[in-house]
C-alpha cells in the first residue's frame, strides 16, 4: 500500500514519459502474492504509460519459483526473471548461508520456461578461496547449459555480521583474495563469451538482444525513479534517495511525506559519474561527449590522468571512445577512481 501511495506521489517525476522498463529489485520480490503485484501494476497503469516491448523484471529466489508462481508472474507481464542462483554446487551455497539447493535452482529455470518466461538473468559468485578452477567450470558450465540469456558475474564479498564473516575470522575458510578472482574472472570472461555471451558491462553477460534494458539504462545515464525504502531516483540533474527503514518509510508514506533525500549534482559529478559507468560498460567513455557536455578542461584532465594507464595497457582509445583492455577489464573501478576529478 506504502508503494503504491508514493507512485501517486511521484507520479510527474519522470515528466510523462513512456515507461521502457519496470524492475522488482531489492530484498525479495519473490514474495509478492498475485493480488499485490495487481495492486501494483493497476496504480502504475493509472499514472503511467507503458511501452509494448518493456522489460520487466522480477528478482527471485530459486525456492521461491514454483511452477505455479512462475505462470501467475508471467500472466501479470514479468517477461524477464533475475535469479539469485550464486552457485549450482551445494558446498558454495551452505558456504554462503543461502536457504536453496542446486535442485531448486535448476527447477526454477525449468518451472520459469515451461511458463514462457524466455528472458531469464541467473546471479553467479566467483573468487571463492576454497573453489579450484575446476569448480568453477562447474558452475559456468551448469549455467551455458540451461539456456539462460544473462548471466550476473560478482567477485564474493564478506559482509560484517554473516555467517561467512564468522567462518573467515575463526579460520575456517580464507579470506577472499584478489589474485583469486582475478583468475577466475578471466577464466568466466573467456568462458562465457565461447558460449556466445557478450560481456558488455564489468560484472554482465547478455546474449545478444539480452542485455538488460533497465541496468542499461542507468549505466547510459537516462533518468529513472526508484520507489520504497532504499530507492533511489535520478532525472539528469539531481538525485534522490528514501530512507531504508521500512517502518520509517511507511509512517512517511501515511502521513503524506515523502521520505527521501536530495542532492543536486554538480558537473564535476556528473563527469565522475560518466567515467565510472562509461569504462564498466561496451560502450567506453566517449572522449567527444566529454568536450561537449564538460569542456574542455575535463577533456584535457583526463588525457593526462589515463597516459600511465595507456602506456601499461590498461586501457585503449578507438574512434575516439576510451576503453578498458582485456588486461584492464578487473581493474576499471580503481583505474576509474584515478581518472575522477575532486570537486
């Protein structure tokens, strides 16, 4: 109810314009019964037009996608599912707490497909110290043959307070280490672009005509608006975000406010911004478009930032587009960082 009250709210955000995608993303969306995704979509449908070919987009457990939800989700129109797989062997899931097996993962695709959901995105964790190379294989393999269109690639992270932070400090597992995932980065890149995949972001994986529309979207800088606790919200010139509390976010919503927080983005963000996501992506950092949207000093900054790592053959400019090499694909969040410009 809190959500739909604030699509209400914000219904001119976005100025009229034609919705391209919806994402359920963010905790677990998996849980939403038919009449509450009604709910939703009814509200959207009254203060929004949607385009024919959206993508939208449920994030999921596999344990949560039965045979029955997956038909009820795609009678709703969710045409694409991202589902937080992690891992196809049961030593790497019990590592990282997760409540699903490997049966239930390949269950879900299958329930996903039978119920014609044919945009399907799977969640993988590499760098995990106790995996050989041959484990792996393991899980790339198992995903290239399910015939899933996207697949999400993340180096394994330890958060404070998990079951995996407490298995690193009493000495259980090793901590993860960097030469190990870079590693096995670059036996996933190699990998899965046999296998037709084309890696057209740092940490994604598409088919062709699979990419996601709505991770797209935000990395090419086009504006959005995120609704409930967390969201965040962009239209080209500033950015918003809610509170994550969610009883917070709710006494808001009831009492006609909306719980959020804004910043207005400077040119120097902005132009951060566009080197961050730029060089993460296919499409690199068109040195052209850093002219003519932040000039010519900013043009000039980044021409002496990135020579050291032109000359280490980390990066590469063509048709007057920078982008990462092969070799500097893992490293592009730190070669990034160098190539800010403090405010």
């Amino acid at each position: 109810n809190a959500l739909c009250r604030e699509i209400v709210a914000q219904k001119d955000y976005l100025q009229g314009a034609e919705l391209q995608t919806i994402y359920f993303g963010g905790g677990t969306p998996s849980l939403l019964n038919a009449g509450e995704l009604d709910l939703i979509f009814n509200t959207i449908h009254s203060y929004h037009s949607i385009a024919n070919d959206a993508e939208i987009t449920l994030e999921a457990n596999p344990e949560d996608l039965t045979l029955d939800y997956c038909q009820m989700i795609a009678s709703k129109g969710i045409n694409r599912l991202s589902i937080g797989i992690q891992s196809f062997q049961e030593k790497n899931l019990v590592l990282m707490n997760r409540n699903h097996q490997a049966s239930d993962s390949i269950q879900a695709i299958q329930n996903a497909q039978k119920a014609g959901i044919n945009n399907i995105s799977i969640d993988l964790i590499y760098g995990i110290p106790s995996n050989s190379v041959s484990d792996l294989d393991i899980d790339l393999e198992k995903a290239t043959s399910l015939g899933v269109q996207h697949i999400s690639a993340y180096s394994l992270t330890v958060e404070p307070k998990t079951a995996l932070h407490k298995l690193i400090q009493t000495g259980a597992i090793e901590t993860p280490n960097d030469e190990v995932a870079q590693e096995h980065f670059s036996i996933l890149v190699e990998l899965l672009e046999a296998n037709d995949f084309i890696h057209y972001e740092l940490s994604n994986f598409g088919k062709a005509n699979y990419f996601s529309k709505n991770n797209s979207s935000y990395w090419l800088g086009k504006k959005y608006i995120g609704i409930g606790p967390s969201a965040h919200s962009y239209n080209g010139i500033s950015r918003s975000w809610n509170v994550s509390n969610n009883s917070l976010y709710i006494k808001a919503i009831q009492e006609n406010q909306l719980p959020n927080e804004e910043e207005t983005l400077t040119i120097t963000d902005r132009y951060n911004e566009y080197i961050m996501t730029g060089l993460r992506t296919i499409w690199g950092v068109s040195l052209d478009k850093i002219e003519t949207e932040f000039g010519v000093i900013y043009h000039d900054y980044l021409m002496k930032q990135v020579q050291k790592f032109l000359n280490d053959d980390l990066v590469f400019i063509e048709d007057n587009v920078l982008k990462p090499t092969k070799k500097g694909k893992f490293l592009t969040d730190g070669i990034a960082s160098d190539l800010f410009m403090l405010n």
